[in-house]
C-alpha cells in the first residue's frame, strides 16, 4: 500500500516537471517573438537602476492614500500643492507624499518623547496627543508656503525673460510661449503656458476667469489680466515707455516687497510655533521634580488648585500657538482646502432627526436674525451654508458641555480624594528647615 502511494507521488511529480518544462518552451518562444523585442529595447535605459526617492514617494502616495488617518492629510496638502503644479499628477504626487513623509518624521519621535515623559498622568497625555493634530497642520503649511515662495521668487525672474522676449517679438503671447520653453523652472513654465493657453483660446475672457480661480497668487492674476488686454487692444507708449513693460515693473516692485515681508516673517517667528509648546512639554517634568524634592507640593499637584493651573497652563499655550500660526501666515497659496460640495455638515443634515433638530435652532427665513445671519455670511465670504453653520455650533456645544462635565467630575474626584489622603497638620516649610540645620 505504502509502495503504491509512492509510485503515484513519483508519477504525478514526473507529470508536472514535463508540464513545467513545456510551458517554459512555450513561454520563451513568445518572448522571442519581434513586438517582446521591440517593447525590451523601448525600456532599456529607462528604468531605474538604483535606487529612486522619487519612486519611493510615488509607492508612499499609494501607501498614504489607502491609510485612513493620513489619507485626510495627503488630499489636504494635494489640494494646495494643485494650484502651483498645474496639471502635472507626478509632481503633485512626489511633492504630497514628501511633505508628509517629513511631517511625520517630526511627529512621531515627538510623540514618543510625549508619551515618555507623561505616561503617568493620561490627562495630561490625551490632550498632548491632540495638541499634535494641530501641529501636523502647521508643519505641512510651512512646507507647502516654501514651495510657494519659491514660485515667487521664480516669477521675478520670468518677468524679466518677459521683458526681452517682449523686445524681441513685440507679440504678449509669442513673448510668453517664448520663455515658457524654460524647463529649469518647472513650476513657472507650466503658470506660463497656462496663461499662453488662456491667450490663444477661442474665448480668452472666459477661460480668463477660470484661471483666475486657480491661480496661485494676485500676482499672476494680474500678469495674465495685463496681458490679456495687451493683446486684446494693443500697446501704448506713455513717457516713450511700453505701457506693459511698465505694468510688468509695477507687478515686479509688488512681488519684491511681498518676498521681503515673508523672509522678514519667517526671520522673526521661526522656531517660536516650536518654543511655543514647550511649556507644557516641561509640566510633567518639573511636577515630577517638585513632588520628589518638596513633599508638601504633592498635595498642590494632586489636588483641585493643580489640576486647574495646569489646565489654564494648556489653554494659554494653545491660544499662543494659534496667534503665533496666525501672525506667521502670509496668504501664500490662499485657498479653501475643505470639501465645499459634500462635507460632513451636508451628510448629518441629510438624516431625517438631525435636520428636524437642526431646524429648531436656525432662525425662520425672512425673519431678522436671519437677515442678520444672512449678511454676516455675504460680508465674511463663506461658501458654507446656514445649516452647515447651525450644526457646526450644535455640535461645539455638545462637544463643549461633554468636556466640561468631564473636568468637573475629575475635578470633584480630586477634591474628595484629597479629604482622605491629604495630612491633617499643617507643615511649616521654613521651620522645618531650620530645625534640621
């Protein structure tokens, strides 16, 4: 039986070795035909022989893309980098997932160094935790606002191959194609060849108003305005002077004035939105430090008066932190990243309880606090709806009283933790000493 059992192993491995064998005859066959050769000697050269950062990037945009945490991310810093790489999904894609994987190369060992030092006091780690959301938005804006920046300073430089193209071809479209042709400058040839392309079109002052909603800065916005009335109704001399040349001087001395205003802004607040979180990266340590040395600062730390100081402590330092963002913010690339059409607020309004709910709080239409309503959102510019604005509010006051009920109940636990366990003597600190020496 054994025997047996053997001779059909050994019988069906001979099978598929003459199976593997024929398939292989079979295989290199079609690859030796004319068109395998022909697709072979295409790719020789171009793939990558070594090691690539931009192949990394592109496989990390896939990895980030399916990863639900980051993927909000991702898209946010997309959207923005979009407006300055026009049509190009390659760069787009290399520059998203670089900026994030650098991101997260600063908030991960920071995260590590949080959970260090507050492992023991969880209140103190939960809000650190979330204090680092705010920070991946900032570091992902600073690296965004360099490549816009750098845009900036590519334009100046553009406006002058402008001038003498201008010279050369006495033509606004010919001079822009002319020096469009500038592939050092990536960023700004593809700008150029959009406006060249606006210029050229059937309706240019349609397709004007296109590019005016995503062009990366006023600054283009008024370069391809200009242009596109200098080709639409011609040139003038004021002073023997090119009325053009002399609105691109104009635009030039702007530009100018803006780089000089950014650098003095990154000069002067760098590194504080960083400086700005180490108070209360210290709380836990110099609490440590405290209770170890003076026994009598246990009893401050773990009561009510503690909780509460270091509370206010995290709240001041947020507010710092924000008007830090807030002054260090030059409008570079200024656009809404936020999903307009279908965001989160038109999801809930559409389940059936919620929009009942809704509708209680929001005011009646022709009533005055909607038109109060009404024209705070036309004078502010916002693109949300009234009832998007009604459960953005719901839902911070939900928020609101969830938290505080929270504190209120720790701060309690405290207090009645601190009847039973606090010393019922006072203790003279100076005395003390004094007696010991």
């Amino acid at each position: 039986m054994n025997t047996d059992l053997i001779m059909y192993i050994l019988g069906g491995a001979g099978i598929l070795f003459v199976l593997i064998i024929v398939a292989f005859l079979l295989i290199k066959r079609k690859m030796n035909n004319s068109e395998v050769r022909q697709i072979q000697q295409l790719r020789e050269g171009t793939e990558a022989s070594s090691f690539s950062m931009e192949i990394l990037f592109q496989k990390l945009y896939i990895i980030y893309l399916k990863t639900p945490f980051l993927k909000k991310y991702l898209l946010k810093v997309r959207r923005r980098l979009e407006i300055i790489n026009v049509d190009d999904e390659y760069l787009t894609r290399k520059q998203a997932a670089s900026i994030l994987t650098k991101t997260l190369a600063i908030i991960l060992p920071l995260t590590i160094v949080i959970i260090a030092m507050t492992h023991s006091n969880t209140l103190l780690l939960v809000i650190l935790l979330l204090f680092e959301l705010f920070m991946v938005d900032t570091f992902m804006d600073g690296m965004v606002n360099k490549l816009d920046n750098k845009l900036l300073r590519e334009q100046i430089e553009f406006f002058s191959e402008i001038r003498h193209a201008y010279h050369e071809f006495n033509m606004v479209e010919e001079a822009i194609y002319q020096v469009a042709q500038d592939d050092e400058k990536p960023e700004m040839s593809r700008q150029a060849e959009k406006i060249y392309e606006v210029l050229i079109s059937n309706d240019p002052e349609s397709e004007l108003e296109k590019y005016y909603d995503i062009a990366p800065n006023s600054y283009l916005k008024e370069f391809a305005g200009v242009s596109y009335l200098t080709k639409e109704f011609g040139d003038r001399k004021i002073d023997k002077t090119s009325l053009y040349l002399k609105n691109l001087n104009n635009i030039t001395q702007e530009m100018q004035l803006e780089i000089l205003k950014r650098d003095k802004l990154d000069y002067t607040f760098q590194s504080l939105s960083v400086i700005s979180i180490v108070p209360i990266l210290a709380l836990q340590p110099i609490k440590n430090w405290a209770m170890s040395q003076f026994s009598f600062t246990e009893s401050f730390y773990n009561g009510k008066t503690g909780f509460i100081v270091q509370i206010l402590i995290l709240i001041l330092t947020f507010v710092c932190y924000l008007l830090i963002g807030k002054l260090k913010d030059n409008g570079s690339t200024a656009m809404s990243t936020k999903n307009t059409e279908n965001p989160w607020q038109e999801k809930l309004y559409r389940i059936g309880f919620i929009k009942k709910i809704v509708d209680l709080f929001m005011p009646k239409e022709g009533t005055k606090e909607d038109r109060n309503l009404k024209k705070k959102m036309k004078d502010a510019a916002t693109k949300d709806k009234k009832q998007w604005i009604y459960i953005n509010r719901i839902f911070l006051c939900i928020i609101t009283f969830v938290v505080s009920i929270f504190l209120f109940n720790y701060i309690h636990t405290l207090v009645i933790k601190g009847v039973y366990t606090d010393p019922t003597e006072d203790y003279d600190v100076y005395r003390s000493n004094v007696f010991k020496g």
